[in-house]
C-alpha cells in the first residue's frame, strides 16, 4: 500500500475516533441506571482481596461482559490496588479477538463512581464513572486499528494514598500491512481506596490535526477544538519559573552519552551536553512562563512524574494558559537521567490568543530555533 493511500485510510477512520460524541450524563427519563456491586469486594476496600489473574478471569466469565452497558453504574471497589488494576489492565487475556470490548468495561468499572476524572487530550475532562463509561467505550471501540505500543515499563509509585502509575506508549495507526507511527503520549492514573479516581492521557493532538495532502484524495472531518479545561494548582506544590531555574543544573543530571530528551516540538535530543545546550539556548527564550502544578512530583528513584500546566505571566500580571503537560524522568542504576519526556498538546500553543500571550509574556522562540534541533527522519 502507497504512503498516500494509508494516510488516506488512516484520515478516512479517524473521521469516526475525533468527532465529538455524546456523553450520557443522567438520564432524563428518569430511569436508574443498574448497579453492578462486583463480587468479592465491598465498598472502599483498600486491600487486595484477589490477584489480578483471578480478577481478570473470573471478570471475562462474567456472562454479559462484553456487552456495551452504557447504563452501568459500579459501586463496590474492585478489592485490587494500584500495582493489580494495572496488571489487569494490561492482562495478554484481552489481547484475544473479541475481549477489547471487556477491557474497557473493566478500565470504566475502575473509575470511582463520583468524584473521579478521566482525561484525554482531545476531548478534554470526563468526570464520575458514568460520563467516563459513556465516551471511553464507544470512542475505544471505534479505533480498534489503532496499537498503544509501551515505550517504557510501567512504574507504580508510592504516593502515600492509594499509589500513581504512569505508563508511557506510543500510537501506531495499523492498515494492511503498514503501521504508520502516531503520536507518543503517557498516561498517570491515581489510585484511591480501591478506585482510579485521576485517569489523565496526555499526548499531542497536533498532527491528527494536519489536514491530508491533496493526493490523499480526502476530506478530513475537522476534530474539536482543544479543550478548555479548567485546571487548579497543587498549593502543596512550589511552581516552577522558568527564568530562576538552573537547567544547566538540570543537565548535569543525565546520563552522559546514553541519555535523551523527548519534547513534542523540538524531538528528541540525544546525550548530555546536547541537551544541556538546548536546555540553555531554548528556555532562555521563553519569556516568563510558570509552570503550576496540578498534582505531587512523585520520585521512587528509578521514575519520576509531575504534572502542570505552562501559564504565560503578562505584564500586568495575569496568567494566560498555554498548554497541559505531564513530564517523566528514568534513571538508571547509576541514579543518572537516561530519559526525559516532556509531554503536552501542540495545538493550544497554535491558537493566536495563546501564541499572542506567550510574545506579551516576552517569548523570543522562533521557527529557525525549532528547526536547529529537530532533527526529520
């Protein structure tokens, strides 16, 4: 198959994956929707009762398991913790043909019924297992020639509370015989009392964003805009300011030659000194920028993970959002940085408002500069 030909494909589906879908908030009619207690488990239980094997199992022998059941409302805990969800998550049980439809009905199962959040770059904050139920699965099930490939094994950390996972992957679109390379993302999800409560995948919505070549033959349905979520800073958290950070320092935290630094705009920059140059020549130019954090900077020693969103501080003082990022470090044996990635959504940063922000906010950052480190395959 041609590379136009895929892509034309590829732009076709995911017409059906980006349009916006209606979310089933409560039901007018009046009626209750049914509430499934799962076996085993009693409400805000915070231990593991099962392994993630038995859950799993005993989930897929459930009759009526893979049936979409967008009325379903859970409301005992699954008795799994952090490190069991997300072993039944990526259980090789649902690998087989047929059993995707099961896995996503088990990822809603896991959202707390209220006070929960699922969040996705593109179609922006769910919140409660219900709304959470109602886009997750039909959206899912829409893009079933898509892989989520993991760049990186899986981490679980110790947040005090219930646990963090973060996993990071990357999306390959599957056509025939070609896998064509999506954006990478990564997603933190936060474990509460036998709950997910904070569910947050962030990846650059930017090139499903591109319209198609003109030899592609295709009309490429336009997606929603990026959403405007409405974020609030960790207080127990210091924000970063990008002018008082020493990144020369943080440099000297890699691994010097097998080390690399992944960010959405500029790709990925291999070993120490590379990066510290990039580090030094871009974020000097990026005006008076703040990051807030919207959650804890956890750190078990081997992975890191923090949370913000990019605030532009303008010259009276008001803060303008840019963008929302997750970061990720790794380290080796040796305690030295051999990955970074820096997580976040292109196209807010393409939005004249926001782009006007970031020059109010002193931003000197040219296509010249983007073009000197990022390296086109």
């Amino acid at each position: 198959m041609s590379e136009t030909t895929a892509y034309g494909q590829l732009t076709h589906r995911t017409q059906a994956i980006l349009r916006p879908r209606p979310v089933m908030q409560s039901d007018p009619s009046g009626h209750r929707p049914r509430d499934y207690a799962r076996p085993l488990t009693d409400m805000g239980v915070s231990v593991v009762t099962v392994s993630a094997d038995q859950f799993v199992e005993k989930y897929i022998a459930t009759p009526g398991a893979a049936d979409q059941d967008l009325d379903r409302v859970v409301t005992a805990s699954s008795g799994l913790d952090a490190a069991g969800m997300l072993d039944a998550l990526a259980h090789p049980s649902f690998t087989e043909p047929g059993r995707q439809a099961i896995a996503l009905q088990m990822m809603s199962d896991f959202m707390a019924p209220t006070g929960s959040i699922y969040y996705d770059a593109i179609y922006g904050a769910f919140d409660g297992q219900v709304a959470v139920r109602n886009w997750l699965i039909p959206t899912m099930a829409s893009i079933d020639f898509i892989e989520f490939v993991p760049t990186a094994p899986p981490a679980v950390i110790d947040d005090g509370l219930g646990g963090t996972s973060v996993d990071e992957w990357q999306m390959f679109a599957v056509i025939g015989d070609d896998r064509m390379p999506l954006p990478k993302g990564v997603s933190v999800r936060r474990y509460r009392d036998g709950w997910i409560t904070w569910a947050c995948d962030v990846y650059d919505t930017g090139p499903f964003r591109l319209p198609p070549p003109p030899e592609a033959g295709v009309d490429a349905a336009p997606i929603p805009e990026w959403p405007r979520t409405v974020w609030h800073r960790d207080p127990e958290v210091p924000e970063t300011v990008a002018a008082s950070t020493d990144f020369a320092a943080d440099a000297d935290e890699f691994h010097p030659t097998d080390s690399a630094y992944h960010d959405p705009i500029f790709g990925e920059i291999r070993g120490r000194e590379a990066i510290r140059t990039w580090l030094g020549d871009i974020m000097g130019k990026v005006g008076n920028m703040m990051f807030e954090p919207l959650g804890p900077q956890l750190d078990d020693g081997t992975t890191s993970v923090s949370e913000w969103q990019q605030m532009a501080v303008q010259p009276d003082g008001t803060r303008v959002f840019m963008t929302r990022g997750t970061s990720v470090r790794r380290r080796g044996a040796d305690g030295l940085v051999t990955y970074a990635a820096d997580y976040f959504d292109t196209a807010s940063l393409m939005d004249p408002d926001v782009q006007a922000a970031a020059l109010a906010a002193g931003s000197t950052i040219t296509g010249d500069d983007i073009a000197r480190y990022r390296i086109v395959a």
